[in-house]
C-alpha cells in the first residue's frame, strides 16, 4: 500500500473538523474526493500536503510512518500538492517558474551563476512530459489557463512525485482544455503515479476516478470502487437527502413583454450578439469558458465601452450605459470573480449589502438614513440565508464561499432587480448553497423579474432556464427553447465552431 | 472577531487619546513655560494648520491613495495668496483683497488638487508618481514665480486673523473646527464618505456596485487641495508673508499624524477623530521638545523614531488580533 | 490605434529621450558634443548609482525614501573625520560601511517588525538628516583636495566616477539576471505569498535589498561628494524621488516584479541628467529646473499610464 491514512482527526480550537477519516491509496490508482464546501476535504489534503499536522491518528507511506512538518517534507516523500490558485511568477518565464526553487547553477569566477542551458534542456524534458509546447524562455503571462495549469504540474513533475493532488484543477478550464488534462493524467497513471483528485464537477470524478471517497461534516460517509456509484448517489451522500427537487419548481411563465432587448452588440472579438429577454424568463447561455459570455455582460453593463450596437431596456434605448444608471433602473449583475469583483472582503456584512443601494437610501445633502439602510440589510442577509454570527462585526473574508456568494446577492437583492445578470453563479459553491441560489432566483423570476444565467454547468441551465442561447467565439450561434433542451446538442453546439477552427490550425 | 473589526480600531485612538494626555501632564511637569496660557496658544495655533492638511491627507489615504504634492499646494496657495493680498501687487484695495485673496488660495488648491485628481482617475496614474511629480512642479513653479523671494506687506486684517475673534472664538479656531466637522460629517454621514471608503477597499467592486469612481476619487482630492489651501491661509497669516517654500518641512507632520492616528496606507480604513489625536501629538511632541530646547534637527530624529513606534505598535497589535481571532 | 503610435507609447522614454536631445541639440551649439556626453555621463555617475539600488527595492514592491538622507549622513561623517585629520581610504570605507547599517536597519523594521517600507523609510530619512544636521551644526562641511583628486581621477582617459557606475550597474544587471537572487527578487516583487510558499527567503531577500540600497546610496553619494568638494546641509535633498522617477521612467513599476537596471533604469538616469545639463547649456532660468524635470518626469508616467489603460482594454476584449 503506498498510502494509508488512519483515523484522522483535526479539531481547530473547539472545532473538529476532522473525525477520524482514513483511506487507502494505491500505485497508479486516481481517489476521487468529493464532499461540500466545508467537509474537510482541504483540511485533510493540507495534513498530507504537510501544512499542518493532524490532532491525532496515523499516516504511514510504503508502510512507513509519515509525519510531515512542511511541505517540503511531503515533497522529499514524493507527494506534490497542487494547488486551486497556482503557485506561478506571471512575470517570469516558464523555466524560471520550473525551477524557482532549485535552479541548476555552475560556478564562475567563484561566483554561483544560473545555468541556463541546463535549465532548458530540462524544461524541455518537463514540459515534453506534459505535452506541453511552449519555449522553456516565453513569459508565463503569455499563456493560457490551460498551458499554466499544465506548467504547474510539470513542476510537481519535477519533484518526481509518487503521489499527486489535485484541487479542483478544471475551474479555470474550458472543456476542450479539460479533455487534455485528463489524458495527461491517465498517463501519469499509466507510470504508477497515485493521484487523489477533489473537484465539485461529479461527472470528472465519474469519468477519472478508480475509486470514491465522499466527505461530510468531517467524517468519511462512504468509499468505495467508482462502479458502486452514480452521481444522484454521490449527491446524497454529500448532502445527506436525495437530489429531488433540487432544481425548483417554477409556478409562472414568462410574459410577452421583453425587459431587454440587444441588438447588433459588439466590441472586440464579441461581434453582433442579438437577443431579447422576456419578463419573468430566465435565459440561459452556455458556452466554452472564454467564449464570449462575461464579455457580454460587461459590455451591456458597461464596464467596457461597446463599439456597436443598442441596448434596448423596457422600450427606451440606454446609449451609453453604466452601472450607475443600470442600478436605478433596477439592474443588477453579479460577476464570475466573487473575490476581486463582487466583495469588499476586509469589510464587515452590513456595508458590503448596503453598497449598491446605497443612493435610494438617502435624504437630503446625500445624507443616508442609516436606521433604515441597516433594517434593510439584515432583512436581506437573512432572506438569503447567509449565516453568520454578526452583521456588523464580521469581516465577509471570514466566511465560506457560499456564504460569500450569498453576500453579494443580498447586495443585489436590495436594489430590488428588474433583471439580474448572473455570471457563474455557483461556481466552486457547495451543493447546499447552490440549491438556495436556485431557490432565490426562482422566486425572483415569479415575483416578475428576468434573468440572464450564464453559466458552464449545463445541468444548471437545464433545470432552470426558458431558453437556452448558445455563444461561441464571440458569437450566438444557436437558440435552444425549453422543449428542445438536449444536453447533447447544446453541448455540440458550442464546440461546434470552436472545433472547426482547430481544424484549420 | 468582534475586537478586530469594531474594538479593536476603536481602542487605537483611546491608547492615543491616553497618551496624549500622559504626554501632557508629563510635558506640563518637565518642560518649562509649557503649562502657561501663552504656550497653549501657541500649540493651537500649531495644531491647527497640521491638523487641517493631515484631514485632507486622510481622505486620500482612505481611498488607498496618496498626496505628497500638499507641500507644494501650500507654497503655491502662499504665493497666490500673496500676490493677490500684498499692497506692492495688488489690484485691490484693503477689504476685497482679503476676500479675493482667500479665495484665490482656495481656488488655486482645488485646482491642483482637480489636476491630482484627474490624473490618477483619467490616466490611471499611481498616485504615489502623479503627487511626487505635481510636488516637484508645483513647488519649482512657486520658487520660479517668486524667483525665490517673499511677499511681504500683506493686509492688516490679514495678518491678524489669528488674534481676531468671531462670535467670541478666535477665527483661526472657528475655521479650524468648521474643516473638522465638515470632514467628520460627509465621511460619516453621507454618501460620499461610504463611497470613499468602498474605493478604498475594493475600487473594482465599488465601481460595479455602481459608486461613481472618478468622481469621487477627484472629489477627495479636491478636498485635499482644498485642506492644503486652509493651511497655507493659516501659515501665510502667521508668518505675515507669501512664502514659495512654505510647507517644505510638514510632510512628515502630515503623513506621521495619520499614520500615528492610525489609518492604514493600504486603504478602507480611516477617521477623522483618529487623525486628530495623532495631529495633536505631534504638536505636543513638537512643542514640548522646543520648549526644553532641543535644536529642529534633534526633534526631526525624535519624530522620525515616534512614527516608526507608532506604526509598529499598530503592527503588532494587528498580529496579535489576528491571532487570537 | 495603429501600429506606429503603439510603437512610440511603448517606447515612449525612448522617444522623449530623442526629443530632450535633439531640442538641445538645436537650442545650444555645444550640447552635442562628444565632451558634453562624457560630461552629461560623470554628472549622472552618482545618481546612476542610487537609482541602481532604488531599483533592486522598487522589485521587490518596496521604496527607500532614505537614501538621501543616507547620502548626507554618511558623506558628512567621513567628511568630518577627514578634516579631523582621518586618513582617505578609513573615511571612503565607514561611508560604505554607514550605507549598509543604514540599509540594515532598514530592512529590520520591514522584515522583522513589518512595518511597511514607506514608513520605515520616511522615519529614518528624517532621522538621517537629523543625525546629519547635528553632526554637521547645519554648517556645509568643506573636504581637502584629496577629496576632489579622486573625483577628476582617470584610468585611461576614463574619468573615476564613470568607472565605478560602470561596474556597479554592470554588477547589478548581472545579479539580477544571471543569480538565482535575482529571480527570487522578481519573485517576491510579483508575489510575497506565492514566495513564501515556493520556499523563497523573503525576510533574508528583502534584508539584503536594503542594504544593497543602502550600500549604494552611500556610494553614490561619495561619488558625488568627490566632484562637488563640499557638503552643503542640503545635499541629497530630494535624491531618493530622482532615483524613483529614473527608475521608473527606465520601466520599473512601483507595484514590484518589473524592471531592469540596463538598459531600464540607466536610460532614465541620462534622461533626467541630459535635461539637467541641456538645461545649463541654454542657460535658463535655474529655478525653472525642478519645473521642467517634473514636467518632463509627469509626462512619461502619463504616456506609459495610458499605455497601460489601452493594453488593459486590448486584453480583456480578446485583441493582442
């Protein structure tokens, strides 16, 4: 056995976040580890990754006891941990990135010199490993999320690890790019290399992993050979109750009417996208990651200064729109980088709810009524169902990344929306968040509202949506109405063009 | 949790107000002529020229920013003022000089504060770069103008503000108030001051969440150059001259009493009342050493080791917060 | 945008640098010259020294406001000590070696106490000129002969000064891209975190930047101190923005990670100094110094500002 984890545990003050967990691993063998935010998965993976030792309980690798106090120690044991955010210089080049701790270097005149040509003869080595075709010299800033993430595990490759985890390593991917991961992975496989691999995308785990580990509230709820799972049965183990209904039912339909209407859109790549929303629709778009959509919404949003086209909202044109004039006329957007975009993390609840509303909640010289904006606040916070234990003396930075998310549609929602652009909304959320996300836009939907849903889950926009558009290099290239939904023709309908293109290359 | 957030910045100006106290009776015991009636005119009138620059640099120092450019937006409001005001230059008579005088000063603060402004909104510039380069212009253009003599001969009235009282409070005191309450109310009170802080935290977010960005940004540095500008006007009156190298020597004052106040460099967090504390403790700091007769030199290396104290005391303080939360 | 006017913002100093030369160039018979050059070089030897050192601190996201006051400190003690009858070479090493303890200090509070460096070094530029005022009784202190010799000494036909700038960009350039501290140095200036767990010494790395600054700040004020004979109180006043606005205007960003010493911040040293030195040529106005160096210094920040706002734009609409 070349791994073994014993009765884990790992108590944070008077927090057990860990109750006694334990797997087995095996040369060549991929463990999927799957469980909600907050089920300890990371808090076990940074115990083997050396972060931090357990509280009790025993790791033994090759049957030998193991206890890491850094990650250096794991490393010298041969597990390399990869990282959800990567560990990457953008500013260097991709040897130095290779090689950021342990350059080869040669002597001169007494003085201890890089030694490029060794560098790059081993880069080559790495990245041909990879299957990665970049010059050892170009600027890792110049590549894409997929080259970097590849990067990445060159450089876990050149530990020579016998045990590699993955975070999530797919967030950052498009599906295309994501198919090459996984044919690099099965070869690593193929060399005897052990892997666990975490990820909320159930259907990777089913398609990558030998075997399943699921994690709840810090303990192992099953485990098992892949075979003996599904993804309902993976869900339930993971939430602790059935998948039923866990897409909303909707009581309304959409009206005749349309909210917004975009015509002939465009700037930069993103070329003459049409489309209109109903009131009280929900209009999906899918989409390969980088194909256009958060362009969009940027654009209409005007965040960036479209080039053509008109915008067309409850029949009168916004000429030059902006958040500013989007918020009063009640429309809301809720952006892919909840970090950077949607939070103001080193702030408490209460002022980051507020943010938006802020110019409806005040009197006369911009003076705000700060009685009323509070009572509105804590209404919101709870209608979304964040928990937290004080609205005005908890950093948002001190939450959980549904909790999180949870905040910034508190924000939104207290703008009252008209129409709310969503924009991955659930992404890396847990199942039990992402189920209240659904809940809450449902019934925003039913009390009259639309909603643009961009996302890369498909599953999501299946169960929610009215009409599916389908964009693909900064285009529309196919509507799908609710009758017609089909995974797989949605699905090949956004490779399709971008499949195309390749095949000129 | 609840001590990092709410206690924990709040107990920072109660240590301040503490130990501007300790330092004050301390100071009345050991420095001669401090305790007097005389010398606590003196530290006012000191105090209020710093504490009225250092509210402007708070605004700034909030939204993440900075201005090192105040010096020179004094120097130049000095001059202005001067010309404007002088009997040699002006074109004026007596009471409407004063009046045109002052408000050319404000003007002239506003305006390069405008130009701050746009530069770090518009062009995107650092603001560290745009007010270091404004600083060496400005200041040049002040010392060039003059070709690097004084004003003199401004008007009576003028030169006597300080000693002329309003509804009984001395002017210089009532303006001095008017800058601080202002500053305390649209920072707490208003739109303005919450938008000034979200910029601060998160200037992507705030602008999403529909905050008018460049607006606000130029508006506080406006108000910055409006701040230096009230400044200049107390300076120039007490020295009765249009100097072009008035301010030279206040940065430190400015940046340390914020500093020491505690507003953070890196944005979002900041107060007014903080500000005011760590201004009156450089004056304290200033006077006190004056009056036992250390040389200007030896109380720049006191102040120099006090603001580095100061903002090791509030690392430390943050580290350990950190830790027990 | 076309393609000619992305070239000229992308090299704007470059272009400007041009501009600087071909103005005086018209403006005064003498300023090009081949004389004038070799004057313009030793006039900008000392500054090229400190922005050298502001440069490997500016990398790693940091700043030095001291060196100034570093400059003044060190120059006025040895300069002291040699009037008080020291010998030459005592006075030239406890310069360098007051430039390191400084340095030292520096980097103690930034690494150890974690005040950040705009503090630390605000704090110590007042507390070095301090220092230096006392020692001096705000008097200039006048150095003998010996003291100039070095400044107008030659190595064949290469005046001293221009050497040892030689050598000290020459070694910091290959430090930065030949060492491995070097790229920690990049590193570090890109991501403090990601550093740390890369297993880079950051608190040793940033320790040895500041005495390098440090070092180089007292060196490039003996330099300078060699041509000038005296220390007047206000010598190296404002030294430190013009080692930032080189630096800067050479390429390197003040937010770390970004930047080169050559060709960056060596061109932005002849900028600045060709401006100084046209300046006297056409005899103006000296008090229109400051204000047309500044000028000259917004408007690169400004053209590489905008820049930055077009590429930024370019980016994320998928172009480039």
């Amino acid at each position: 056995m070349l791994l073994e984890l014993k009765q884990i545990q790992k108590s944070f003050g008077e927090v057990n976040v860990l109750k006694g967990v334990g797997f087995k691993l095996d040369k060549g063998e991929l463990l999927g580890l799957v469980g909600e935010n907050g089920a300890g998965k990371s808090t076990l993976m940074n115990i083997l990754g050396g972060i931090f030792p357990p509280s009790s309980g025993e790791m033994r690798v090759n049957g030998k006891n193991y206890h890491p106090k850094s990650p250096n120690d794991a490393l010298n044991e041969g597990i390399s941990f990869i990282h959800q955010e990567l560990n990457l210089f953008l500013n260097l080049s991709v040897a130095e990135n290779l090689f950021i701790s342990n350059y080869p270097r040669k002597k001169t005149m007494g003085f201890s010199f890089l030694n490029q040509k060794q560098a790059r003869k081993k880069a080559l080595e790495l990245l041909s490993q990879v299957g990665l075709s970049v010059s050892p010299k170009s600027p890792v800033e110049r590549l894409t999320a997929a080259q970097r993430q590849m990067l990445e595990i060159a450089k876990a490759l050149s530990a020579s690890p016998r045990i590699i985890i993955f975070d999530e390593p797919t967030t950052s991917l498009t599906r295309h790019e994501a198919q090459k991961l996984f044919q690099l992975i099965k070869k690593l496989k193929q060399e005897g290399i052990a892997m666990i691999y975490i990820s909320h995308n159930l259907d990777d785990i089913m398609h990558l992993a030998d075997r399943i580990a699921v994690l709840r509230d810090g303990e192992l709820i099953s485990s098992g050979e892949r075979q003996n799972y599904t993804i309902p049965s993976m869900v339930k183990d993971m939430v602790g109750r059935d998948m039923d209904q866990f897409f909303p039912h909707r009581n309304t339909v959409p009206l005749k009417e349309f909210s917004l209407e975009v015509k002939n859109l465009g700037a930069g790549f993103i070329q003459n996208m049409s489309f209109s929303i109903r009131k009280q629709e929900i209009l999906g778009f899918y989409g390969l990651v980088g194909a256009g959509r958060s362009e969009m919404a940027r654009l209409i949003y005007g965040l960036d200064p479209m080039e053509t086209g008109s915008i067309i909202w409850n029949g009168k044109e916004i000429t030059s729109p902006n958040p500013v004039q989007w918020i009063k006329e009640g429309v809301a957007f809720l952006t892919e980088n909840r970090q950077e975009e949607g939070l103001m993390t080193l702030q408490n609840l209460e002022k980051n709810i507020q943010l938006a509303a802020l110019p409806s909640f005040t009197r006369r010289f911009n003076i705000i009524d700060y009685k009323e904006v509070k009572k509105k606040s804590k209404t919101q916070a709870d209608a979304t169902k964040t928990k937290y234990h004080s609205i005005t003396d908890q950093l948002v930075s001190t939450l959980s990344g549904g909790n999180q998310q949870k905040v910034v549609l508190a924000k939104w929602l207290l703008i009252h929306p008209k129409l709310f652009i969503l924009d991955e909304p659930t992404k890396g959320i847990d199942i039990g968040a992402k189920h209240e996300i659904y809940v809450l836009a449902n019934s925003l939907v039913e009390c009259g509202s639309s909603i643009m849903l961009i996302s890369s889950e498909i599953e999501e926009l299946l169960g929610l949506c009215d009409r599916i558009l389908v964009v693909s290099e900064g285009q529309i290239t196919k509507e799908f109405e609710k009758e017609e939904f089909d995974r797989s023709k949605i699905l090949e309908a956004a490779l399709h063009k971008a499949g195309k293109e390749e095949q000129k290359l | 949790m609840k001590s990092f957030f709410k206690g924990g910045y709040g107990k920072s100006s109660n240590i301040l107000i503490y130990v501007c106290l300790i330092y004050y009776v301390l100071a009345s015991l050991l420095a001669p002529g401090f305790f007097t009636m005389n010398n606590s005119w003196n530290i006012l009138y000191n105090l209020l020229p710093l504490l009225v620059v250092a509210i402007g640099q708070t605004y700034v120092m909030i939204t993440a920013g900075i201005d090192l450019s105040v010096t020179s937006i004094i120097a130049v409001c000095s001059i202005a003022g001067g010309y404007v005001m002088s009997s040699d230059t002006s074109i004026f008579s007596d009471p409407e000089s004063i009046f045109f005088g002052i408000l050319t000063m404000l003007l002239v603060g506003m305006v390069i504060g405008m130009v701050n402004g746009i530069s770090v909104t518009k062009f995107g510039m650092p603001a560290f770069m745009v007010t270091l380069t404004t600083m060496m212009l400005f200041s040049g253009f002040a010392i060039w103008c003059t070709q690097s003599q004084n004003i003199y001969n401004l008007p009576e009235p003028f030169v006597n503000m300080s000693y002329s009282f309003f509804l009984g409070i001395p002017v210089p005191v009532f303006i001095g108030v008017f800058v601080l309450v202002l500053a305390y109310f649209l920072l707490n009170k208003t739109l303005f001051g919450e938008w000034i802080y979200a910029i601060g935290l998160n200037c992507e977010v705030a602008k999403i969440s529909g905050v008018k960005v460049h607006r606000t940004l130029i508006l506080v540095y406006m108000f910055s150059g409006f701040c230096a500008a009230v400044g200049a006007i107390f300076y120039t009156a007490r020295l009765e001259t249009g100097s072009p190298v008035m301010g030279q020597n206040i940065l430190l004052d400015v940046i340390g009493a914020v500093v020491i106040g505690g507003t953070s460099l890196f944005g979002g967090k900041g107060k007014i009342i903080w500000t005011f504390f760590g201004a009156l403790f450089m004056t304290l700091l200033d006077n006190s050493l004056n009056l036992i007769g250390l040389s200007f030199f030896l109380i720049m290396i006191v102040k120099g080791a006090v603001i580095l104290a100061a903002a090791m005391l509030n690392t430390l303080k943050e580290k350990s917060l950190k830790t027990t939360a | 945008m076309n393609k000619t006017t992305q070239r000229i913002l992308n090299n704007s100093t470059l272009v400007l640098f041009a501009i600087v030369l071909l103005t005086f160039s018209i403006l005064s018979h003498h300023f090009f010259s081949f004389q004038n050059f070799f004057n313009i070089l030793v006039q900008a030897s000392s500054l090229a020294i400190i922005a050298t050192g502001m440069t490997f601190v500016l990398l790693t996201a940091g700043i030095d406001l001291s060196v100034g006051s570093i400059m003044f400190l060190a120059g006025v003690i040895s300069g002291k000590l040699v009037v008080a009858g020291f010998p030459l070479w005592m006075a030239c090493t406890l310069v360098l070696v007051i430039g390191v303890l400084f340095g030292l200090i520096n980097g103690a509070f930034i690494f150890k106490a974690k005040v950040i460096p705009f503090i630390v070094t605000l704090a110590t530029f007042y507390v070095g000129r301090g220092l230096g005022l006392f020692i001096s009784e705000t008097r200039a202190v006048n150095l003998p002969e010996s003291f100039l010799k070095i400044g107008s000494t030659k190595f064949f036909g290469v005046p001293a000064p221009i050497i040892v700038m030689t050598i000290v960009i020459i070694a910091g350039h290959l430090v930065l891209t030949k060492t491995i501290f070097g790229k920690h140095l990049y590193a570090v200036g890109h991501d403090e975190v990601k550093s740390r767990k890369a297993g880079i010494p950051v608190d040793g790395l940033l320790l040895k930047v500041y005495i390098i600054c440090g070092f180089c700040a007292a060196l490039g004020g003996l330099v300078a101190i060699a041509q000038l004979g005296a220390i007047s109180p206000t010598f190296g006043l404002q030294s430190e923005f013009m080692a930032i606005a080189a630096s800067v205007l050479g390429g390197t960003s003040l937010f770390g990670g970004r930047g080169s010493i050559f060709p960056g911040t060596l061109i932005g040293v002849l900028l600045i100094q060709s401006i100084q030195n046209g300046l006297v040529m056409v005899n103006a106005d000296p008090y229109l110094y400051t204000v047309i160096t500044g000028g000259v210094i917004f408007l690169i920040v400004l053209i590489d500002s905008i820049r930055h706002l077009q590429q930024k734009k370019l980016k994320r609409l998928g172009i480039n």
